[in-house]
C-alpha cells in the first residue's frame, strides 16, 4: 500500500503511541482490551502490522516476552489482511490459516489467520476435532503451555463485538491482550484507546476531503432518459475530466468508476441479469467501453473477466468496474474514484464500506492546481427520503446492541408456554392466491381508496450532496431536484414492488402469482386494460402503495391460514418459561428511556418518520403500546414489566384454538409483575383488533384459570384504552362492543 512503508506521520506517532500502550497494559493482570480507532483509509492494517513489529522485536525487550497472534476479520478480509501482511513485513512474522497450523500450536511470531463467520457457524469448523485432532480450544490451549503471550486482533470490530457469539470468543481465546480495531468502535470503557484522527489522515494526503453526491446533476438534460442513465451519463463525464485532470498534474492516473448493481434476492435472477444487460448496452453504445476493448471489467460471483488482473494498478486500462457486493469491505484500489449506487439496490442506504473504497489518494497526495482531484464522488438515483448513512447491511446480518435481564429484581416465573416446530410449509403461492385478493380487496374496499388522478410518479433525487467524514456522518448537506419516471423505468420498479410482496414465499416462483392477483383486479374492477402501465403508476403512487400493500399483506396471512394450513404439519412443544437473560437487536430497534422494563435498556423498533416504504413495512410500535408502556412506567403497584416478542421459544405464548379450529399460539404483549408477587398477562386492543381477538382471548382465560387451580398468582386478559383510563376483559367467553363495555373491569396498578 505505501510504497516502501514509508509510513505517514501521524501513522508513525500512532504506532509507537499503540506499542508504549500495550506494553503498559501487558505488565498488568489479567486480560486487557485495547480499541485501536482509525478512520476508513488510513492504513489500519499497515499500522497494526508495523505495531505487531515492533512489539515482537527482541531488541526492544528487556522482558524476553514472546508473543502469538490470533487476526479474526469478517468476510474475507483476514484474507486480504494476510496479503498484505506478507507483502509489506515479509520476513517478520510467519502467516498461517488454521489448516497451515503445525503441532495444534501457534508458533512464536506466527500470525493465525480466522474467519468471523466461520468459528461459530453451523458447521463449526474451528471449534469441533477434525480428522487430525484439530480444534482452537486445544490450540491454544498448547500456545499458552508454551508461556508465549496471545495477541487477538479483531478487525473491524464494530461487526462483531457485542452479541453472545463474540463474548464467548473472546472467553474461549482468553487473550492477554485483545486488540479492537475499528473506524466506528462500540465498545466502552477499555482498558487503553489509541485514535487517529481524521483531521490528521486528510491532512497528509492519505485520503479525500470530501465525498461529493451528484455534483451539478441538475444540469443535465432529461429528454425521456431512464434516471439509470442519466447516473451513467453523469459518470462517464466527470471520468473524463479527472483523467484530463490527472493529465494536467502529470500523473498518469486512470480514475476508475465502480459500478454497484442491485443486490436483490437470490431467486431474482432476471431481474438482476436486466440491470446488468442495460448497465452494458448503455456503456457500450454511449461510450464503446465494453469487455471486448477491456475498459469494462465484471467481478460478481459467476461472472468474472480476465481483465481483473492488476485492475489495481494506477495505470491499468479498465475505467469500468461492474460489481454487487465482493468489493464493499477490505480491497484497496487507490484508483477508484467514482462510486455509482442505483435505486434499486435492496436496502436503499450509502454502505460506508462501499463508499471507504473510493477514499484513498492514488498517490498519497492531494492535488494543488484541481482540487476536483482531491474529491471522490458518487453518483446515484436514490431520492433523498431513502438515504441512511451507515453500515446497515452489517448491522442486519450482525448483532449490535443488547438488552440485558435485571437479575437484582427477577425472580424466576416459571410458566408453562408453548412454541410449535413447523415440520415442512408451502413456499410459494398457487394461483387460489388471486381469488383470496380480490375478496381481501372488496373487504377492504381497495377500488374506492385508491387515488386514481395523479398518473405520474416524482421523484425528489438528491443533488450536489457532500460528506466530509464518512465514519462520523450522519446527515448529507444537499439540494434535490424533481424527476418524472419514464415508463421503463416504471416497469422496473412495478416488478420490483411484487418481488417485494411475496412476504415470506419465494419470490422467483411467487412473483407472476402477485403480478396475476393485482392484474385480476385492476382489469376487472378498475377497468384498466390488461398489465396497462397506467395502472402500474396507481399502484406505485405514494398515495396508494401502502393500501395496496395492506390488501396483499392481509390477502397472504389469509393464504397462509387457508391454503398453507390445510398442508402444514406443526408440532407442539411445551416448555416451562422464564424471562431471557439477553435480548439481540439489529439497527431496526432503538433503546428508549423506560424505568420499569425488567430488559435493560428497553429496545423498540422503529423505520425512518413511522413510513411506509416503497415495499412496504411500517415502523414503531402501535400508538396503544406505547401510551401502555408510559402507563406502566408510572403506575405504583408494578415492579417491572417485559415486552413480549413473537414466534420464537424464548418469548411466552399461550394455546389456543383460531377460528379455523387449528391449534395456534398466542404471544401476549406484557408479562407484567407486581410488587405483591402477582403477574399479569396483558395484550393491549383497539377498535377492530379488540373485536378479532375473541379466540386469543378465550384462550388466555382458560389458562390463567388453570395455572390459578396450581397456585399460580396469574390475572389479566385483553386490554383497551377507554376515555383516558385502561380497562380490560378476563372473561372465558370474550364479547367486544365498543358502546357495551360492562363486563370490562377498570385496572388499576396505581
């Protein structure tokens, strides 16, 4: 990466600040965490190798320690990590995966080599014997016997330091020292935190100033162009003119472009193919640059050109680069200058990773006479409502934050629950789905809500955007522009909308099957003609997309109970129930300040503006959740209370029977537990979810009943807010009416 390790200043200082650390906290009992803090192109991994150097270096050791070292990295970055590495300390350490690994022992100065996913996935390839007798506990088990010290570095940590799985790493390695290193650390509190700051990295030229979001993209010229290519117009003319640029500063720079294509869902296999086809025919015929002529190079996992060969290099021919996800995390291309992001990508974010790729300088310098040099850019169709900053394709896949059981004022429950094993279920929807919507639709009354005058779909596109710090940004400065989808590009985005409303069956064989209800319907009862785009653009209009939404949603549950059910075999599993001592979340939740949860902190799930999105998916909790929350929060008589998940056997459910006469579970909202050693069974209801509940609700009765007869202290029912008060129903045979609510007792918890 730098040439002849010339290190940077600030890189040089950090190093030597990082060893002195070290070496303190190495004279201490005990296992230390250190968090190494470095901004996203600063030469992380250089700096990590050249501090691992220099701590192992004998002739700085009065102590004669010696050391081991474990390096975990997510996807294949200690890959990338070991690469480079090897290339740039050659002839300090020795570089291992864990197969390369002689005597079930990490030698002295020998580097381990390990994958985050694969240590604790199904198979468990580092944890259980192998045919040689091979396993980590035993590794380095007969490392420490050696009374060499471990060093575990984990790279970009921030994907994998909190959650059970990471805790118990870190336990089973048992490390001297754990080194976290990471642009965005979670961790508090450590034991040392060296930082380098990005004032410092930007100062000496190792990375750009500044990431600029289509710059002066409202000047270009619409005349009936899908917002597809007028990205790629945007493109290729802003490559022109680094490369004339670079050319006026004597470099010989080739800025390269990468191209992100959609990541969509495996089984959308055409769909993605279009968006690749359309990529190349543009380039082709707008630019010539293609395969043939090699300015177009393609890395995707079943379609790789040769011409990938040296694409790093700062002279290299290609100016194109078409890729999904490969490159997002770890591959350094100092090159790569442009950064285009299409709308159709599934999760409609700015991956920090992606974007770290373009941040490098090629040649560790800024420029003085064209400080457009000095910028990376990106060029995009999203609309400015659909821009998040953050890793947030990480942040599903990997758990970030916690809630922990309060064991101070827990007392185990013990109550009996149910959860049902699905033995096999349909995956995919037949053609009975249509008639199951159209009734769904004239239920619902979809033909006389939908808004059928507005026919042209807006689109609000963000324009000359700018991120200074990409690890610390959370808002983009920019302006917008209004843009009208041409019918190409409504098509797309249609088929993109049914992929989406398959919900939980396979969308490959399930998408003719939305396309088909939704065509059933809008010829029949709209009058449209058959797949008319015009009726595409009802669909898609803001006004309607979450009505039309709601109709698919209810038309699949009712699939699933009908049609699924008569072939679905589920066994029932009872259990006896106690609180989970921890919860895992994703970014989808935010802790919120609640005094009385029992899971600390309390975390809630929650979607931009409580919107409705293009594919649907609404955010926060009801309204009468959360006023419930309040209520208990503040009432005097309760403990704690514990807010109920779904579907999974460490959340509480109760059997009852559904209208269908099918064995079903309910997962009552609140456990809620009171000062006198009471616990009650709460699940708020309004207006039509307090009149659909009668069969959860009998359900729940009968079992309180029958835990009291074995001394259970159990109460509860349904629970409505009625005129500023709560009032529920516990009767073993649940009637609803809003205008007779006498057999509703008033609860009081104050």
């Amino acid at each position: 990466m730098l040439m002849n390790l010339q290190l940077k200043q600030y890189q040089d200082e950090k190093v030597e600040e990082l060893k002195n650390k070290i070496n303190e906290l190495l004279e201490l009992d005990g296992s230390k965490l250190c968090i190494f803090e470095a901004p996203t192109g600063s030469g992380k991994t250089i700096m990590v190798g050249e501090f691992l150097k220099r701590l192992v270096n004998p002739l700085d050791r009065e102590d004669e320690k010696q050391f081991s070292v474990i390096w975990i990295s997510v996807r294949d970055l200690h890959n990338q990590s070991k690469k480079s590495l090897e290339k740039n300390f050659e002839n300090v350490f020795c570089y291992s995966h864990f197969e390369d690994l002689q005597n079930n022992i990490i030698g002295k100065n020998e580097i381990l080599f390990l994958n985050w996913e694969k240590i604790y996935n199904q198979d468990r390839i580092y944890i259980r014997d192998n045919e040689k007798g091979k396993n980590l506990s035993h590794i380095i088990e007969n490392t420490k016997q050696t009374g060499r010290e471990i060093i575990l570095i984990v790279d970009e940590s921030h994907h994998t330091n909190l959650g059970p799985n990471a805790t118990k790493v870190r336990a089973d390695i048992s490390a001297k020292i754990t080194l976290e290193v990471s642009a965005t650390p979670i961790f508090h509190d450590p034991d040392g935190h060296i930082k380098v700051h990005f004032e410092k990295v930007v100062a000496e030229g190792m990375i750009k100033k500044e990431v600029a979001i289509n710059p002066e993209f409202e000047k270009l010229k619409v005349d009936g162009k899908s917002s597809r290519e007028m990205v790629i117009e945007a493109t290729i003319e802003k490559q022109k003119k680094l490369l004339k640029y670079y050319k006026d500063e004597g470099s010989d720079v080739n800025p390269l472009v990468l191209i992100q294509l959609p990541n969509l869902q495996k089984g959308i296999n055409d769909l993605d193919k279009d968006v690749l086809t359309d990529v190349q025919k543009i380039l082709k015929r707008k630019y010539d640059i293609t395969e043939d002529n090699e300015r177009l190079a393609i890395w995707l996992a079943d379609n790789k050109t040769p011409n990938l060969v040296n694409i790093e290099k700062s002279t290299n021919d290609v100016e194109v680069l078409i890729f999904k996800q490969a490159i997002a995390l770890g591959w350094d291309c100092p090159r790569a200058q442009i950064l285009v992001i299409f709308r159709e990508t599934e999760s409609k974010v700015f991956l920090l990773q992606t974007v770290g790729r373009i941040m490098r300088m090629p040649e560790y310098h800024h420029y003085q006479g064209h400080p457009e040099l000095n910028k990376a850019y990106v060029f995009t169709n999203i609309g400015v409502n659909e821009i998040k900053l953050g890793d947030e394709i990480a942040k599903e896949y990997f758990t970030i934050q916690e809630a922990k059981r309060n064991d101070k004022v827990y007392k185990d429950l013990s109550l009996p629950s149910i959860h049902f094993i699905r033995q096999r279920e349909k995956t995919r929807l037949s053609g009975e789905f249509s008639k199951i919507f159209m009734d769904i639709a004239e239920k619902l009354n979809l033909k006389n809500k939908l808004n059928i005058k507005k026919n042209e779909i807006s689109k609000e596109i963000i324009v000359n955007g700018k991120i200074i710090n990409i690890d610390k940004a959370r808002t983009i400065e920019h302006s917008i522009m209004n843009y009208h989808s041409p019918d190409v590009e409504i098509q797309m985005y249609y088929d993109l909308f049914c992929k989406a409303s398959t919900g939980e069956f396979a969308p490959f064989d399930s998408m003719d099957r939305i396309k088909s209800a939704l065509n059933k319907f809008f010829t029949r009862v709209m009058g449209f003609e058959n797949d008319d785009p015009a009726f595409y653009k009802v669909i898609l209009n803001p006004d309607n997309i979450g009505k039309v939404n709601e109709a698919l949603t209810t038309a699949r549950e009712e699939y699933k109970r009908t049609v699924v059910a008569q072939d679905e075999e589920r066994e029932m599993e009872s259990l006896v129930w106690n609180l989970p001592k921890i919860i895992s979340y994703n970014s989808n939740y935010k802790a919120r300040s609640c005094k009385k949860s029992i899971m600390v902190p309390y975390y809630s799930r929650y979607t931009n503006n409580n919107q409705t999105t293009l594919f649907g998916g609404y955010g926060e909790d009801s309204k009468v959740e959360t006023d419930f929350i309040n209520y208990l929060d503040n009432a005097n008589k309760v403990e704690w209370w514990f807010k109920n998940g779904r579907g999974e056997a460490n959340y509480f459910a109760v059997p009852y029977v559904d209208k269908y006469g099918k064995s079903s579970a309910f997962y009552v909202d609140f456990v809620v537990y009171l000062k006198n050693g009471e616990v009650w069974l709460l699940d708020t209801k309004k207006g039509q979810t307090a009149e659909s509940a009668k069969e959860r609700a009998e359900g729940l009765a009968k079992y309180i009943k029958d835990q009291k007869k074995k001394g259970k202290k159990l109460f509860g029912g349904i629970v409505i807010p009625v005129d500023g008060r709560w009032r529920y129903n516990d009767d073993e045979k649940y009637e609803y009416n809003s205008n007779e609510l006498k057999d509703w007792k008033f609860l009081d918890l104050n």
